[in-house]
C-alpha cells in the first residue's frame, strides 16, 4: 500500500465516523424547519445539540489521532489527550478511566495511546470501562489500556492487523488498527494485546 492509498483509507474512515453525527443534525434541523409541535421542536433541537457535539468530539479526535498533530518534534498534554478521548465515548456505552500522568507526551506516543484507547473502546460491543495508565516518566512513555465488560473480543481482521499481519487487503475497517501498528513499529513500543474472558488489555513500552 502507498503513502496515498493509506491516506485515502483513513479519510474514509474519518467519514464514516462523521456519517452518523452529521446525518442527525441534518434530521434534526429539518424537524425544526417543518415542526410546529412545541414537545417536537424541544427534542429535535436536543438532538442537534448532542450530535453536533458528538461530530465536533469525533473531528478534534481525529486530527491528532489520525492527522499531523503538529511540526516534527511536537509534545502533547496527556489531560488534553484525556479530554479529546472522553469526548469521544461520551453518551456511549463505555465508561473512561482515565489514569494517565500529567504529562507531555512525543505526539506519535500520545497518538499511539488515542489509538489503542480507541480499539480498546471498539472491542466492548456491549459497554464496559476502558481503563488508561502511563508511566511517570516523560522521557520513557508506556501504557497499559485495559478493556472490561461482557463479551469484550477484538475482531480477528482488527487483531491482525494491529500485529502487521492483515487478514486480506487493508480496508476502511481495518485501516485504524493498521495505523496503530505502524505507530508503535515507528516507535519500537513493542505493543503487545492480550485476551481474556471479557477483558482485553494493550501494553506498550
């Protein structure tokens, strides 16, 4: 895969998170738009305050998760990393524990973390808490992200590729946890995953 069949997937993933958010402003305001019905109007401008939320917390995520995130060099506050991840599974089913040091963090290592945090959330199909620690120490970045609740199981094409060895071609599903391989390859993080009932926990460092 090139550098621009890469970026491309990643684009489509960015959208496919948007679609949702997004498609539900548009519902709302249209409600707004043809409602008259006071108890209709009050929930549609509910909706699109929440989805709007959620599209702008799924924006800020992405930028540094998946974009630049900076100039070469560049260092990121953890709180500020806590706070963009909250923001994602904010009014989901996954509760954040987040753990993490105050710190400044080198952006791929706290790009690193955003992105197993985010496997770790995509791997409790019926909610639980993902839980989120780093070391003290700013000159020596790890991590252990630990995933709790019923039925907590990475998907074998996701698992694959965040060992380097995709199941199949890249694709928009598996292009994520792809990325979070490359990053801690870049890295040498020596990222490993390990799997138990109900529990899923990333480590690196």
């Amino acid at each position: 895969m090139n550098d621009l069949e890469f970026a491309a997937l990643l684009v489509s993933r960015v959208c496919h998170d948007l679609v949702s958010p997004v498609g539900a402003v548009v519902n709302g305001l249209e409600v707004l738009e043809d409602e008259r019905d006071a108890t209709m109007r009050a929930d549609a401008f509910k909706l699109v305050v929440s989805s709007a939320e959620q599209a702008a917390a799924r924006l800020q995520f992405a930028r540094i998760a998946f974009g630049a995130a900076g100039s070469a060099g560049a260092q990121l506050d953890l709180s500020e990393v806590g706070r963009m991840v909250r923001g994602l599974v904010r009014g989901g089913k996954v509760e954040l524990d987040w753990q993490a040091a105050p710190l400044n963090w080198p952006k791929d290592w706290a790009k690193l973390l955003m992105n197993a945090t985010l496997l770790a959330a995509d791997s409790l199909p019926r909610g639980g808490i993902v839980k989120v620690e780093t070391s003290a120490d700013a000159a020596a970045p790890s991590f252990k992200v630990v995933a709790t609740g019923q039925g907590a199981r990475l998907l074998e094409d996701v698992e694959k590729a965040v060992r380097g060895e995709p199941n199949g071609p890249i694709d928009g599903r598996s292009i994520q946890p792809f990325l979070t391989h490359r990053l801690a390859r870049g890295l040498n993080a020596g990222l490993t995953i390990s799997a138990a009932e109900n529990r899923i926990e990333m480590v690196a460092g």
